[in-house]
C-alpha cells in the first residue's frame, strides 16, 4: 500500500505513552478529522504537522492513519496559526488573545514571536513581561523538539529524552559528549549501560577516567542487588575489571578517588578493605547507633512478671513452657528483644502472651510486618489489627527515586505514637527498611522483633535479622520445641529435621508431604499442571491461585520462565472474552496470577466496596506483591490489577515490564508468604543454589500440603549442602563498635 502525506494542526492528544512516545492524536484539517497513532517524539496540542503513512481499519476503533514518520511545520494559514496559538500550547494565550495577535501580525506571527517579541505588547491584553513568557515558551518548544531528535540518535527512549532535557536543558549536548556518565548519578532511569551505550556512540574511551568510576559505582549497586551492603576491595576489583575490561591498577586508584568525593566509604579490619557506597554505609552506620539506643534495660520485678504471667494463662487457658515464659519476661524488661524460632515451636502463643502482658499494663501496641500477606496473617492469628511496615510509616509520595530511599511521612520528626512495636517475619527486612523503621521509634518503646533465622535472607540488601542475633548485643531467644498440635504435621517436622541436617522420609505415607518421583523434565512439567489445575485445590480446599509453584531458579525447563509460559496455557488458556497484551517478557491475559517485581512507591492503589465506593487509597506496591489481572484496556492502554487485601493498581503498558506471572516463582520471592499447598519441582542444580536454607524456606511456605516432583537423591543433597549464598554485610559487627565504645564512655 502506497504511503500517504496528510497535515493538519493537532486538536487533541487522546492517548500518550510518556516512555515510547506511542501517540493517539486527532489531526483537523480544512476538509477531515483524522485519527491519527504512531510514535511522536514530542508533540503538543495546536502544533501543526506533516505525516507519513498509510490508513488502516481498526476493528473496534474504525479508519486510522498509521504514522510511519512526521515533521511539525509552522502552520501554512491564517487559521491554523490562530488554532496553534490559542490550543494551550503557549500558555496564558486564549483563543480570544490568539485572534488578536494573529489579525495583528497576520502571516507575520511566528517570525515576529522569534524575532521581534517586544512587538507582541502592541496587542492588547500582552505586556512586556508577558510578550517575553511567550517568547521563552515558543524557544523551549522547539529546543525541546531539537533535543528529542538529538537523544533519539542515541537510542534513548522518550520519557528518558524528556528528563533529560528538563535536568540539562542545553547543557544536555555537552554533557552527552563529555562526560554521559554524570547522567548515571544525576537521572532516574538512566543506569550506566545506557550512559556506557552512549559514551561509546560518541566516542569516549574505554580507559576514560569517568567511565571507570561510573563502572565502580556500578558494580557496588549490583552487588547492593543481589544483597551485599559493600564488597570487599578484592572482590569489587575483580567485578569492575570484568564489567569494564580494565586493568586492577586503573580501577584501585580511581577508588581513592571516589572516597575523596564522598561517592564512597572505605573501612579496613584486621582481615581486609571493604567498600561500601555512601549510602549503604551510613545506613549500616545508623541502624547500628539506634538499635543500641533502645536498647535499654526496665527495672521490672521478676514476681510482679511471674503474677501477671499466671493471670494470662488462666484467663487464656494455656500453659506456657520455659522458653516462651523467658521470652514474655525479656520482652517486658528490655527496650529491645528478638524472638525467633521455626514454625509449630509456639511463636504465634509467645506473641499473643506478650501482647496480653503490656495490654494489662495499660500500653499502647502496634503490630506490623514487610508484607500484605505477612500482615494479614499476623491479624489472623493475633485477633489484632496488623499493617505493612510501609503502610504505618506512612510512605509519602515524595520518593527519592535517585537514591532508591524510601520517603515516609513517620520518621524522627513524627515518631510512631506507641508503647509497644511487634515486626514479625523480620527475616524479610533489609537494610534500608530497617533504617527507616528505626528512625521512626521514639527511644522508650519496647521493640520486639519475631522471626526465623534460619530462612533465606531479605531480596534487599543486608541481613538484618542474622546479624543483630549473630552481635550477641540483645536479648534473644529461640524457640525449638515442637508442640503436640504441631508435630502431626509432616511439614512441621520434616522443616525441622531439614534444618538440623537429618534425613526425611519421602514414602508418601504422609498426608501432607509427598514426593513424587519423576527424572524426566517433560513428565515432571505435566504433573504439576496435573496437581495445580486437578488434583489440589480439591486436597486442600482452595483455588488454583492459591496453589503456587516455587522452583529454585529463574532460568532453565523447571525455572520460573519457562513454567510460567507452560502453567498459563493450561490454567488460563486463550479465551474469546479474555483480552490478552504481549509484552517483552511474555502475555499478560485476563485471570493472569501476576507478581510486582520491583519496589515502586510512587504507584496508586486504591480499595473498594461492593458497590464500587473507594473505602481506602494509598501508594506504594513492592517486589513480591502478588495479584490477578482483572482488566487490560487495550485502548487507553491499561492493565487493571487486584493485589492481596483488594487493593487495585491501574498499569500503564509503559509500566507492565514491573509485572511478571507468578503461577510459578522463585523460592526467595515467596518470603513471608503462606499458601494452602506448594509444589517443588527439585530435579538437578547449581550446589552454591540447591541447599539446605534454600529447602527450608520452601517447605515452610506451605500450610496444608508439600509436593516435591522430582528427584529424592538431591532433596537429600539439599540437606546435606550447608553452603549459603555469602552475604556482606557488617551491621553485627557495626553494633558491637557501637556498644563497646559506649563502655568505654562509661
């Protein structure tokens, strides 16, 4: 089909993507309206144009003219100067301001606007201040153009174009040419591969004093990704050299140079240098100060304890045993106090004692954990009302993106109002969440923190829970009793003997542990669609949502990628009235079982009655929140979700690569979280990966059921495997400092 020229002025923009630039535009001109879509890199209402391309039919959206390229123009008559000037594209310009000008100056109006802009005080209504606003604005439009053009030479997407632009203005160009890297510290959304890109486009060095710092701060946020608050100076070395192709000796002397800038923070100990990025540092650096200044001691009597004790255990029917009554005591004489313990070990009963006690003491109490489901949960078993640690901090919608922080509204100026504070699955919370929550207790209020050391680590970087355990600078105890209830359950026991390094039985005489043996990956693949979609829900009484996959691994034919692909076919196979999108990591259909897999504080989310009311709004969805997709509007483009606890989340398409499915996820995703029954394909691996921790975090997951489909020989070598993920990171140590020089004070 032969390309067609159609112009006209742009009367309104119906739908923009900020990111892509992908444009759904009504063009008017003297004889048609024409719809017109296609990637514009800047457009404004009012601006006339030129297009390229060819009308198509849409089947639900009728005749469109598909743009294949544009050119805006300055308008070709009278009218569609009048039309530009008075569309809102110059502000403070109306359509009456807009006719006087233009029968002032006539075709003359965009040469006297350029050229001559004092002129524009000779029309009515304009002074000079004015006749110069309009001038600035008519300028900024077309440099904004030129930039555009310019940035996209680069591969640069729209949204980050316009960023650019605003941060820079003209002095984009030379920081394009002289140094792109700036942009890696200075923008959002603009990491150093992009900057690294661009530098090599216009043709810096490999060996570029810029581009080796850039490619330091770099590698200490990958390992900030994966879980590392600094990395030894070794270590960090070797990971800048493979990144950069540089010599050690180029990357150690720019290290010192970096720490000079403040950009990091170098610590020595007796057995090496470790590198931390400023933020990182001080972070650990203040955790540290704040744990130590609430933990203080309360002169309690141990007979006033042991009295109140007895009175909640007859009034609740329950008998504790030694550890949880140790527990309920150093919860009551300590400013800070850590209980942990695996699952059926009583935490649950140890809690609701210790809520009772200060409940009796007339103290106020707040109850909290990391996530929705994590929350919900500790409600549930509590009887007491418990939020997201995000939602009573209050997370403000002025995020510093830059940094990554989290912004929220209780902090040291607005403290918690509270007692008491219980964060339950404190395995769950790193680094910078701790941070932020420290920052918000008031010195004087009892903080209890409950969870299980032996999980795997927070996804954040840090590990919180271990270290504050491993300074030995706190009272804790740790629950290992199984109690009678608890020991029916295979899960229960299996979870504890996996821990302790002991075979399990896997005959299937169990009623809530299986393993079903299968060595081949096509065989294992079908049974699990089989127990997902058949045989489960009916087990254990739920829904197909409800039954989740975990596999250790992201890639591979039992990874989370490819089982995804698989599991939606047959659990939400393509359907007439089921409107589906493709994205860049797959399709997304209505009825989809999706997870959120980044932090993003800015989202808006929002629940509502049955009768369609919103009864509570906030912002703020984060890695790991898991949902259905109940809407996908292919027309203002939009994937409606609704994540645990009702919350709605409207998605731009620009927006979808946050969301992946989650019929299966990983092992590490499924933190904090309990499901009705979770199957384990388990079948070969890497050793560092399949462990004993990995194991054990997976089968305490579950609440009514465990299938492993797979191999028995390496559930046993999981046992055997010790070997954890090493993680640096320095807050026990950081807390011993901190106490000992308190002595030393003293």
């Amino acid at each position: 089909m032969a390309a067609e020229i159609v112009k006209g002025y742009v009367e309104r923009i119906v739908f923009r993507n900020p990111d892509n630039g992908y444009t759904v535009l009504n063009l008017v001109n003297d004889t048609d309206e024409i719809t017109c879509v296609g990637t514009f890199s800047f457009i404004n209402e009012g601006e006339f144009i030129e297009a390229t391309g060819t009308f198509t039919a849409h089947q639900i959206y009728g005749e469109q003219f598909s743009v294949q390229k544009y050119e805006v123009k300055e308008p070709e008559d009278l009218l569609s100067i009048e039309r530009y000037l008075g569309s809102g594209a110059i502000k403070g310009i109306g359509t009456a301001l807009a006719a006087r000008i233009v029968r002032k100056f006539k075709e003359k109006t965009f040469q006297i606007i350029e050229d001559e802009p004092e002129r524009l005080s000779e029309v009515k209504g304009i002074s000079t201040k004015m006749a110069q606003e309009i001038y600035r604005q008519f300028a900024d439009k077309r440099e904004m153009r030129n930039a555009m053009l310019f940035l996209q030479k680069y591969g640069i997407t729209v949204n980050l174009a316009v960023k650019i632009y605003q941060k820079y203005g003209e002095g984009m160009y030379a920081v394009i040419k002289e140094n792109p890297y700036r942009m890696a510290e200075d923008i959002s959304g603009v990491g150093f591969k992009i900057a690294d890109e661009i530098a090599a486009k216009v043709g810096i060095g490999t060996d570029s004093d810029y581009r080796i710092k850039a490619g330091i701060l770099y590698a200490l946020v990958q390992a900030s990704n994966n879980g590392h608050v600094y990395l030894p100076e070794h270590i960090l070395l070797g990971r800048t050299c493979e990144i950069l192709n540089v010599s050690p000796e180029a990357v150690e002397r720019h290290i010192t140079s970096l720490a000079l800038e403040k950009k990091l923070m170098i610590k020595e100990t007796d057995q090496e240098k470790r590198i931390y990025s400023t933020t990182f540092y001080y972070l650990e650096l203040n955790a540290a100060r704040m744990l130590c200044d609430l933990s203080v001691r309360y002169d309690i009597m141990q007979s006033q304890i042991e009295t109140r004790l007895a009175q909640i255990e007859r009034e609740s029917k329950i008998e504790l045993d030694e550890m949880q009554r140790l527990a309920v005591v150093e919860a009551a004489r300590n400013g800070l106090f850590i209980l942990t313990g695996g699952p059926g070990t009583g935490k649950t009963t140890t809690i609701n004692t210790i809520i009772k006690f200060f409940e009796a003491e007339g103290m106020d109490i707040l109850l909290a954990a990391p996530t929705g489901r994590a929350a919900k949960r500790m409600s549930e078993t509590t009887g007491y009302e418990a939020r997201t640690i995000h939602r009573m901090l209050e997370l403000s919608k002025g995020i510093d993106d830059k940094e990554g922080r989290m912004v929220f509204e209780r902090n040291e100026s607005n403290p918690l109002e509270t007692d008491v504070l219980i964060i339950d699955e404190m395995s769950m919370v790193d680094i910078s969440l701790l941070h932020a929550l420290l920052k918000a207790i008031m010195v004087g209020t009892r903080v209890i923190f409950v969870g299980d050391v032996n999980q795997l680590p927070s996804v954040g970087a840090g590990n919180v829970l271990h270290d504050m355990i491993d300074s030995h600078a706190f009272p804790v105890v740790m629950l290992k009793k199984i109690f009678r209830q608890a020991s029916e359950s295979d899960i229960i026991v299996n979870a504890h003997k996996i821990n302790a390094g002991e075979a399990i039985r896997l005959d299937n005489k169990s009623k809530d542990f299986f393993l079903l043996k299968r060595d081949d990956v096509n065989v294992i693949t079908g049974v699990i669609i089989a127990l997902v979609r058949d045989k489960m829900p009916k087990y254990v009484n739920a829904s197909i949502y409800d039954i989740q996959v975990l596999t250790p691994m992201r890639k591979g034919e039992l990874g989370v990628e490819r089982l995804n692909q698989v599991l939606q076919q047959y659990l939400n196979p393509p359907s007439a009235d089921k409107k589906e999108k493709e994205f860049s990591q797959g399709i997304f259909r209505e009825g989809d079982k999706i997870m959120q897999i980044k932090n993003n504080y800015q989202l808006a989310w929002e629940t509502k009655s049955r009768y369609g009311i919103t009864i509570d709004s906030g912002t703020g969805v984060f890695n790991g929140d898991a949902g259905i997709v109940k809407e996908i509007n292919l027309f203002s483009e939009i994937i409606t979700v609704e994540f645990d606890e009702g919350r709605i989340v409207e998605y731009p398409f620009a927006q979808a690569d946050e969301l992946e499915l989650a019929y299966a996820i990983t092992i590490h995703k499924s933190q904090g979280s309990e499901y009705p029954a979770v199957v384990l394909p388990i079948l070969s691996g890497p050793r560092m990966l399949f462990n004993r921790n990995l194991l054990y975090t997976a089968v305490t997951r579950a609440k009514s059921c465990v299938t492993i489909v797979g191999s028995g020989d390496m559930v046993q070598q999981m046992i055997n495997n010790e070997s954890e993920m090493k993680r640096y990171s320095g807050l026990d140590e950081r807390i011993q400092e901190i106490k000992k020089a308190c002595i030393d004070m003293q």
